[in-house]
C-alpha cells in the first residue's frame, strides 16, 4: 500500500538529438494509496512513457519519483528492486510470455527476487487466482492457452511479485466485451482483497468511468485533469475538446443539453441516465 | 433482397485435431449476402466469427456444406489456379494486426503488390494505387515508410492494397482490434465511405457494438450458429439474448430499454446518441 | 537502428541517387576491377581523384564518409604498418638493425591504402549511401533474371529480401518491447558472468521467435489474399527504363579502366608487382 508521487517530472525522447521531442513536461502527480486511478489520454498522450517511469525502466531528465517518499533514483543500482514494488503489465502483454509452462512463467517474477521454491510455489497459486486463471492450465505451455487466457497469465506474472502498486497498461486491449469485462472484474477483486494501489491505463472513458475512482487525463506530455469521477465528467466538454472518447450517455446528455433540456455532461453510466431522465420525466 | 452476393448452405467447419470431443466452430451456416451490402457479423471470440471470413476467402476449406460466390461453388475441388486467383480479387480480405500484411518498405509500393500479382500493365497499376491512397486520404504518405505510421495509417494503406486489385467485396476480419479510438475512427469512416460511394460489398467482423451499429445489417453469431439476424435497431432490441452470449449492447439502445421498462412511451429502436435524444425529445416534448 | 531504417542510405538529390540501380551495380563491379587494375603512382592518383569525384556526384558530406571509414580503420593501419616494415625493395629509406624502411614499403603502403579507402568509398557512393535497399533488390533481380533460365529461383530471393527489409524495424521495435516488459519483472541483462548474461537472454529470444513465426504465418496468408503466386506472370508499377545518361557514367568508367591499362603498359615511376 504504497504512493507514488512526481514531481515536476520532464522526459524527452531522442534526448541530445535533433529529433529530441519532450514527451513528458513538468508532471505533478499524486497517485493516491489503496484506490483504483484511471490515465486516460490519446495515443502519444505520454501516457506510456509516463508509466515507465512510475518502476524506473525509463529515469526521468528532469524531477523525482518518489515512492513512500523516498526518491527511487537515489540509489539507481538497487533499481530492480523498485521494479518488484510497483509491478508493470505492459500492453499486449502475452508476448512476454516464454516459460515452458504457465506456472514456470508466472515464477519467472518471484525468482528474479530471489525467492524461495515453497513461497514461489505459493505465490503463483494466488496470483493465478487472482487473475481468474483455472489451475488446470498452470501445467500447460503458455503457447497452447486463448488470447484471453494469456492475457491473464501475463498478468498474473506481475501479481506474484506481490507489488505494492500495481499499473496495468490497457489491460483488456483488443478483447471481446465479455473479456473486457472479466479482466476489470479480476483487478477490483484483487484491488479490494489486498488493499494495494492499482493504476489502470485506457482510453476507453466507459470502462475508466465504470471501474477507476480517481481519474487523471493526460493530453500533449502535460496532466490536464486530476480528480474524482464525478469531477473529471463534470468537464465532459473539455474532455471532448481533446479527442478522448466520452462515453455514449454523456455524448447523449450533452447533446439533449444542446437541444435545450435541463442535464449536463456529467452523467457517464447507464444508470446515472436512467435516474436523471426519469426525474426529467417527472417520476 | 438485392442479388446476392455471397451464399453459404450448411456450412460446416471443424479444426482437424485429434479430440473427436472437438466441437464443430461452424454449424450448418446458411447465410446470404447480397450485393452492396454492409454487413457486420458480430460474436465473441470462439463464436465462429473469424472461421466465417476465412472460409469465404478460401484461406480454409469447409469441412462440409458450399459456398457460392455470385453464383459459382467455390468450395469446388476442380477449381483451376485462375479461378482461385479471379476469386480473391473480388474478394478483398484486411486482417486484425496491421503489421502482418503490408509487404513493401515504401507505401505505395505495398499498395501496387495486389495489382503486381494479377499482371496488370505498369501505367494502370500508377493510376490504381494513386487512386487508392487518395481514396483513404493517404496521398502524403506515399513514400513514407509503413513501421512509421500510426495503427489507423496502416490500416488505411491495407485498405487501399486491397482497393487497387478493384474488389467487389471487402472482409474485414477485426481490423479495428488493434486500434486506438482514432485510428478506429479513421478506418471505420473508410469503410462506410467505400461501401456508400463505391458500392463495394463490406463483411465486417467485430466485437464492437458501435462499430456493428454502422451496418445495414447484423449477423449475430453463437456457438457457430446465427443467433440474429436483422438490422441494427432490430438486433438490439434484442439485449437479453446478446448479454448471455458475452456481447453488450450501446449504452443509449440500454438507456431506451430501462426507460421503456419504467413506462416511458418511447417508440422506435435507437442506436446512436443523436438518434436517441431525437427520440427522448420527441417523447419529452409530448409529455409536457 | 529506428532514425536509420536499415543500410546507410543517405537520402538527397544528386546525379547519384537518380542513376538507374542497375547501371550503379554494374559500375560497382567495374570500380572494382579498375582499383585492381592500379599499379602505378599516376594510375592510383587517378582512382583517388576518381573517388573523389563520385563523393561530390553523390553530394554526401565528407562526416558521413569518414564514419563510414572508421570500423576498418585499424584494418587499414594494420596492413600500412605490414607494408612499410616487411616490403623488402631497393631503395633503403631507414636502418636501424633489424628494422629496414624502403621507399618500396612506403610507395605499397600507400597503393595499398588508397586501394581499401577508394573500395569503400566507391562502393558506398555508388551502392549503400545512394540506393535504396528494395531499389537494389530490385536491381539486382533484373540483372539476375537471365539465371531464371537455369532455374535459380531469382523472384523468391528477391521476394525473401524486400520481406526481411520490411520487417528489420518492426522485430527491432518487438525486441526493445519484449526487454523492457522482462526488464519489468526483474530480469537483469547486464550483470553476471558470460553464462548468466546468455541465459538471460532467453526470455527475449523464444517470444521473438514465436512471434517472428506468428507474423510469418500472418503474412503468408495476407500475401496469398492479394493474389500473391509467385513470379509468374506479375508486372511492377515502376519499371525503369535506361536513358541515354545512364550510360555516361559507364562509358566514363570504362574509360577510367582503358587508362589504367594503358598506364599499365607504359609504366610510371615505382610500379607494384
């Protein structure tokens, strides 16, 4: 259970090129403890590069991590072990899957930390579960499972680190809404079970809405919005403004906000909808 | 119904695998699809869906039944190598993962390697791949290497590979999948422009709803059957029966549905946003 | 890897970059029996003019041809420094017990010099830095298209190129992906003995090869969706047609070569054997 904080955190890419581009500028960031944040953006956003910087596999050029206050560059050789503490699933991440059996792959986490035989064999279970993976199929090839079940051996790879903060980078990318919604229901169970810090990555604004407490949009390399659900819909419009992908209800209520009916953009579920319209409907 | 296009009669399909338990992926489909026609055929994964648009390209042969395009059986074992090669340029195919198909390192060379394999003369090759990259509005980008481009840009050169062999039907198998909501966007523009302007026939395999909602028509499929087939209106309707099979519907056909189930009079389908608060005012409006 | 897609082509508008590839190979070829045809001090001033001439043809900056230079840079320093010291010859320049300096040794040392720096130089103004790579796989399908006769399956070569010129810089891209998400639980590339460092290596290489596999197999069907069958029967958009001044540069260089010839006969000051 642990926070991460940035400050003032800059990154350029092709940095002492001339195609230098700033693709982090000046982040302020709290990434607050035990609760679900969502970072929304569009592609080239920085949403990407900046979670590469929450476990160190990218160093900022300039400002801080902090990670329960303390700077994780101070120390930049013990840096892998900053790494196990904020565990990151990157995007698509089956193809780091290599093992010759999922349990294998799972493990291969815990024993780069060093761990031994009886607690892998242990964490792996748990991770499994966790990620609603059927023990049946800890003893196949990872090579032989479904896209969706990849999928959730990978990350299971990441849980059995047992990571104080865990970020996932479009976790149900390219899945089917059943998909969708199994993976997001494994990480609010995980989330809810162990109490840790989970940061999910997605510009899909329903699943953000549906799933993420704490919400920050990320536009030009820069934080544009920071703040709880109904905050950040409050700002519909803005949101529209920079090309994200607002959810159809709240398109819908902007819409009927234009065509003169009492609501704002503020609604962004079914069932937010639902309870304004029938009170617009006077029931 | 149009003249149709492509006809499928009990059209089976099982993976050769050496489990006799192995469920067929396809189940007796009979389906018709006419000339002109956009359909999306929507399932989730394991549905069939994929196998569908792969055994209509000949990628895979069916394990039973026929399939008829513009009347002749391709499912002929007799087929000569020209008949096969005259099929799949009617028939174009753009795939899931955009790096997986375009062959060139220059763009318009990529979209020029349809037209190069059917032996069409130099100077009408030049036009055609001219005329396919503006068509999807990717002139600029001519020369451009594809590994450069976004998700949405690739696939938009893949599009125009295929319009340059001049197809009467495009199959989309989950080509948006890979795509973020701009790319998507980019790619889904592309294929409503070309089956509205161009007449071209549109398969499109997807899982997403919106997408689906563009159609003229929605095939749903289930366990290797046609659970639904109608308009997009009519197919969302129908929000209990998609849910157990692991589909959603929009949230505005969603919001109808719960407003309706409260006594709301709310007549007619809805499946964008517009559409639906034209309706919700239409409704509004009388109550007052 | 990913500013410099693949080779060391050098985009610019030059007299170079718009000669037919296939006359660029073929005057590659002749540079390099020209260089062997020097042996004498006039005749190697003339390749190095000559090798000057095509850098300014070519309008690529001197930096870039010095880099270019410098991975065979000790290979250089290694044969001048052969030459000078084991040349036994006539004139001695320097003596000092065993060490014996001839003006033989220097005169080689230099030819030999000259020789490597105007291979290099030549082969890269004409090939590497002006052409595209598919432009020269091209070329070189055409000019081994007579082959086709004796069944050597020119196309597919060609084909299997263009597709590894393709796909160099998206596998590179995987690569660097599939580091950092191992990187991400906890693998270590940079420490630890031989051994360790090449074990470390397999989570990297079994899921690019798997992938590698997967997008082949993708391709494949893409390819045959577009009527891909081979070489039979296919046309190309651009086809080249030689010009007349695609032939100066030939005749320029033959002309180069009859020189040397004749330099040869005639025979100037110290001459190699």
């Amino acid at each position: 259970m642990s926070e991460l904080k940035l400050e003032n955190l800059s990154y350029f890419h092709g940095k002492g090129t001339p195609y230098e581009i700033k693709a982090l500028d000046g982040i302020d960031l709290v990434i607050p403890r035990g609760m679900i944040t969502g970072l929304i953006g569009h592609t080239g956003s920085g949403k990407s590069t900046l979670v590469q910087m929450f476990n160190g596999l990218l160093r900022p050029d300039e400002g801080r991590v902090l990670l329960d206050g303390v700077d994780i560059w101070e120390k930049p050789k013990t840096i892998r072990q900053v790494r196990f503490r904020v565990g990151l699933v990157m995007q698509y991440p089956e193809y780091q899957l290599f093992e010759e059996t999922v349990a294998k792959d799972i493990a291969f986490g815990p024993r780069n930390m060093g761990l031994g035989e009886e607690e892998i064999r242990v964490r792996v279970e748990e991770a499994a579960a966790f990620a609603g993976l059927d023990r049946a199929l800890l003893d196949k090839s990872p090579f032989d499972l479904s896209g969706g079940q990849k999928r959730r051996a990978a990350i299971a790879g990441i849980i059995a680190m047992r990571p104080e903060v865990l970020v996932l980078d479009e976790p149900a990318a390219g899945l089917d809404p059943r998909g969708r919604d199994e993976i997001f229901a494994n990480i609010v169970r995980y989330q809810e079970s162990t109490g840790s810090t989970v940061v999910i990555v997605s510009h899909s604004m329903e699943d953000m809405a549906r799933y993420c407490d704490n919400l920050v949009v990320m536009n030009g390399g820069k934080v544009v919005m920071q703040g709880d659900r109904d905050y950040i819909f409050s700002r519909s419009e803005r949101l529209s403004e920079i090309g994200l992908d607002i959810p159809q209800v709240t398109r819908l209520m902007l819409r009927l906000k234009e065509m003169g009916v009492e609501t704002d953009g503020g609604i962004y579920t079914v069932e937010q909808a639902v309870e304004k319209m029938l009170k617009l409907y006077g029931r | 119904m149009k003249e149709p296009f492509v006809e499928t009669r009990e059209l089976s399909y099982r993976y050769e695998s050496a489990d006799a338990a192995e469920p067929r992926v396809l189940r007796d489909l009979s389906v018709t699809i006419g000339k002109g026609e956009f359909v999306a055929v929507l399932g989730h994964n394991g549905s069939g869906k994929s196998t569908f648009a792969k055994l209509l390209n000949m990628i895979l042969t069916p394990t039973g039944g026929k399939v008829f395009v513009m009347g002749k059986d391709i499912t002929d074992e007799n087929m000569t190598d020209e008949e096969v090669l005259a099929l799949r340029k009617r028939m174009g195919m753009v795939f899931q993962n955009p790096d997986n198909q375009l062959v060139a390192t220059i763009v318009e060379d990529d979209v020029a390697f349809g037209p190069e394999n059917l032996g069409v003369p130099s100077k009408e090759i030049r036009r055609r791949v001219d005329e396919a990259l503006s068509e999807l509005g990717m002139s600029d980008y001519a020369t451009h290497e594809p590994h450069r481009l976004s998700g949405g840009q690739k696939q938009r050169v893949a599009i125009a590979g295929i319009l340059a062999m001049l197809p009467d039907c495009i199959i989309f198998d989950e080509s948006t999948a890979m795509l973020d909501p701009v790319g998507r966007k980019e790619v889904m523009d592309a294929v409503v422009r070309l089956n509205r302007e161009k007449g071209i026939t549109v398969i499109m395999i997807t899982h997403y709803m919106e997408e689906a909602a563009l159609a003229d028509r929605i095939i749903v499929l289930n366990d290797g059957r046609v659970l639904l087939d109608g308009s997009p209106e009519a197919v969302f309707e129908e929000e209990a029966l998609l849910r157990s099979c692991g589909l959603a519907v929009p949230q505005c056909t969603e919001l109808v549905h719960r407003l309706r189930e409260a006594g709301i009079p709310l007549d007619g389908a809805c499946v964008f946003p517009e559409q639906c608060a034209e309706l919700i005012m239409k409704s509004l409006n009388k109550e007052r | 890897m990913k500013s410099i897609a693949f080779g060391q082509y050098y985009p610019a508008d030059s007299i170079l970059h718009r000669l037919d590839p296939r006359i660029k190979v073929i005057l590659t070829v002749l540079y390099i029996v020209c260089s062997f045809l020097c042996k004498n001090i006039i005749s190697f001033a003339l390749l190095l003019a000559s090798a000057l001439l095509l850098i300014a043809a070519g309008k690529i900056p001197l930096k870039v041809i010095l880099r270019g230079l410098r991975p065979v840079l000790i290979i250089l320093i290694f044969t001048a420094f052969l030459n000078i010291f084991w040349t036994k010859g006539e004139t001695l320049l320097f003596g000092w017990r065993f060490i014996k300096i001839y003006a033989e040794g220097l005169y080689a040392a230099a030819f030999i010099l000259v020789r490597i720096a105007t291979l290099i130089i030549g082969t890269g103004m004409l090939l590497t830095y002006t052409t595209t790579p598919i432009a020269l796989t091209d070329a070189l399908e055409d000019l081994l298209s007579p082959l086709k006769k004796l069944h050597v399956p020119v196309h597919s070569f060609a084909m299997m190129m263009t597709i590894a010129l393709r796909f160099i810089p998206t596998l590179t891209e995987e690569t660097d992906k599939i580091m950092t998400a191992q990187k991400a639980r906890g693998a270590d590339f940079s420490e630890g003995s031989l051994v360790k460092r090449a074990k470390a290596l397999i989570p990297i290489l079994i899921p690019l090869v798997v992938s590698a596999f997967n997008r082949a197999e993708d391709l494949a069907i893409a390819m045959e969706c577009r009527c891909y069958h081979g070489g039979e029967g296919r046309t190309r958009m651009t086809v080249r047609r030689l010009r007349f001044v695609d032939f100066i540069p030939l005749a320029l260089v033959l002309l180069l070569g009859a020189s040397l010839i004749l330099l040869n006969i005639l025979g100037f000051g110290y001459t190699m054997r």
